[in-house]
C-alpha cells in the first residue's frame, strides 16, 4: 500500500511540475536544450520572431527570445511568464525595469560569445592588412569599450604587437588605470573598435556616441563595429567616408537594423559589411544557448543535464598547413583568414544590394542571419606552420590559434 501511495504523490507531483516555455526557433540547439528539463513536464513551443506576440505568451512560464524581440508591457502584461531571458549578449531589447517591477527573472548570454567576436576583430585586422589598408603591427587600435570583449580584443592586439588605447568612463570611475578619455583615442588612434553596449540615458548613454562632430575630431583612418548598430551614427558615418578617400569602415552592426543603410552598403569604403555575425561562430551561438539553459536552471533550482558539446560538430583531425616564407604576420594572417574567410561573410551581403526595394533588402539581412554558414572558433581547427620562428608560435597561441 505504501508504495502505491508513493507512486500517486510522484505522479501527482510530477503533473503539478508542468511548464510552458515559449522560444524563438532559431535560437542554437532549442529543442535539445529545453524540450526536456530533470523535474519538470515541458511544453515546447517554438516560434518565429514576428509569431512572438501576447497572444502567443500569455499562458507560457518562461519565455527565450533573441535580439528582434520587444519584451515590455506590451508583451507581457497579462501573461504569466515569470522568467525571461535572451540568448544574445546585447540586452537593449529587454525593459529591465518593467521586468524588475513585475517580480520577472530575467538573464542574458552575456559573455558568450567573446571569443567568436574577438575573432571577428581579428579577421577583420587581418584582412585590411592584407589589403594594405593598414600595416600591422604598427597601426595604433582605440578600443571603444573595455568590457569583456573590449578588454579581449585589446590583450590579442598587443600579443600582435600594436599599440593600444583603451575607453571605459564606467570602469574610469571605479579605478582602473591606464584608461584614457575618448578625446584621446580620437587624436591618437589610427583605427577604432567599437565594443560598448547601446544605452540611450545616463551619465554614460551611447546612443550615436559617434557623431559628426567626434568623427570630424577623428584623425584616424579606420573604424570598426561590431557593438550595437546606434553606437555609430550611420550617416554621420557615410559623410565622414565621403570626404577622404583614404577612409575605411568595417561594419557588422548596423542602424534600424535589420533596414540597413543601402548607401554605406554600397560604399567602397566600406570595406566588409557583414549582417550582425560577429558572434555568430557554431560555438558562440551553442554558448549563449549554454548560457541561457544554465539561467533557467538556476531560476528552476534543478542541475543541469544539457550539454552544448555533446551538440557541436566534430573538431577537424588534420591541420592546416601554413607557409612561413613570408613574415610572420603574414603567416598570421594567412592562418586567420583560412579558418575564417571574413571577406566572403562580405561579398555574401553586398549581393543583397541586387534588391530593388528596401524591405527586400531588410529581409535578405534577416535570412542571413538566420542561415549564416557554419563557421567554427580558431582553436576546433589545428594549425601546423613550417619552421616557425618561437616567437611566431608564441604569438599565434595567443591570439587563439592551436598551433600542433
């Protein structure tokens, strides 16, 4: 009897552990991740990014979205939702102060994706380099926001040997030193990159941080974003390419995205344009769902049981062999760009401009987002150099590379 007794309560209990989570489908791995959870029956329901309405979340307990998704009232009033979170870094979409009023939990994958994105900035060097539009490692790098990518980006320049400056009034103010102001990278630096997160009220909003008038104080060549689109004024942007021919941008966000500015993504100045992918590497996006999974655990107070490398595709066995004759950075350079061909990502998103109209030109910007190549972090793929310098073995692990 008593056993039977037992079994109704584990029956009753595990009915009364029933969740309904509703997820943008394309977020890495969905239904491995959250079709299943230890403790709970789990009610799946995935949908596209424009089906992610009120109606659709009104009954659901956890709600998993990405960037193109408004949560506020308008979401969510009325629904029972009471955990949220987003599996992407950026959280400018997310009305933390609604979610804080209404007793909603909510995380970000925050962190994630930093290695795909430093990469990113790597290839991205890398390539204008190859390009002669710059020659590393003698061109001087502004780091506009030194957070965890910032700082990243900055340590993997150095071991490149370029002279770094760093901005961070947030972290300025708590102490750190060796900070400088922006009007500093602004005389100094050759190119910058641009790694703060989008805010638009506050001491420190960087909403258009980049305007006419701090361009127009830019004396640099260069600039590169891979933050949030409104950082950079877009076309404060196209004006500032426009009057120096010697001028360059590498832009991976964009404003109003995703109807991007069709005339810088035409301009020849614009040297790679790319749809919002920096993190998009196979690991980056199995990291922010890792993220978001490890949230909800907590917020459930279960262990985990998902694992994103039980998911990830198969490491290559051989290595690449990279030819040293030339100098050692264009060894580096050669490496890089052969596990990650960055110009590809941009002439893949300049054949959108064949779209006559813009909300052509908006969708196309989506589905390659949506259908990015699978593209895998440095360190999946080993690399072989023959008769390398130390030094150059050195500097190749530091900026990830997995040198055999």
């Amino acid at each position: 009897m008593l056993w039977l007794i037992q079994s109704i309560l584990s029956t009753t209990q595990k009915l009364m552990n029933r969740l309904t989570i509703v997820a943008d489908r394309h977020i890495w791995e969905v239904g491995s991740a959250f079709g299943a959870l230890p403790d709970w029956q789990v009610n799946l329901i995935t949908l596209e990014r424009g089906e992610i309405n009120a109606e659709a979340v009104r009954d659901a307990d956890i709600l998993l979205v990405r960037s193109g998704v408004a949560v506020d009232a308008g979401l969510l009033a009325g629904s029972s939702v009471r955990f949220v979170a987003t599996a992407t870094v950026g959280d400018d979409h997310l009305d933390k102060a609604y979610l804080d009023e209404c007793g909603i939990a909510f995380a970000t994958a925050a962190g994630s994706s930093t290695r795909s994105v430093v990469e990113y900035i790597l290839a991205a060097l890398f390539h204008l380099h190859r390009h002669s539009h710059i020659h590393l490692p003698d061109a001087c790098l502004g780091v506009v926001g030194a957070g965890r990518i910032g700082s990243s980006v900055e340590l993997a320049a150095q071991a490149l040997g370029m002279q770094v400056l760093a901005n961070d009034p947030p972290r300025s103010r708590q102490g750190d030193q060796g900070l400088k102001e922006l009007p500093e990278l602004l005389r100094q630096a050759d190119i910058l990159t641009l790694h703060t997160p989008l805010t638009h009220t506050g001491a420190d909003a960087t909403y258009h941080l980049l305007d006419d008038e701090q361009l127009n104080a830019f004396t640099g060549r260069g600039i590169i974003n891979a933050a949030r689109g409104g950082v950079l004024h877009d076309a404060a942007l196209l004006r500032w390419l426009n009057d120096d021919v010697s001028r360059f941008a590498v832009l991976d966000c964009w404003e109003h995205e995703p109807a991007i500015s069709r005339s810088l993504l035409g301009n020849p100045r614009v040297i790679l344009a790319t749809p919002h992918i920096a993190g998009h590497s196979v690991d980056g996006k199995a990291a922010n769902t890792q993220f978001v999974y490890d949230a909800l655990c907590r917020f459930l107070d279960i262990a985990p049981a998902w694992n994103m490398r039980r998911h990830l595709p198969a490491e290559a066995s051989e290595p690449l062999l990279i030819d040293t004759a030339s100098s050692s950075m264009d060894a580096l350079a050669d490496a890089a760009l052969c596990l990650y061909a960055i110009d590809e990502d941009g002439k893949r998103l300049r054949t959108c401009l064949d779209n006559h109209d813009d909300a052509s030109l908006a969708a196309a910007f989506v589905q390659q987002r949506r259908q990015y190549p699978s593209r895998r972090q440095w360190d999946a793929s080993p690399i072989r150099f023959d008769n390398p310098a130390p030094a150059l073995a050195q500097v190749a692990t530091a900026i990830s590379l997995r040198i055999v």
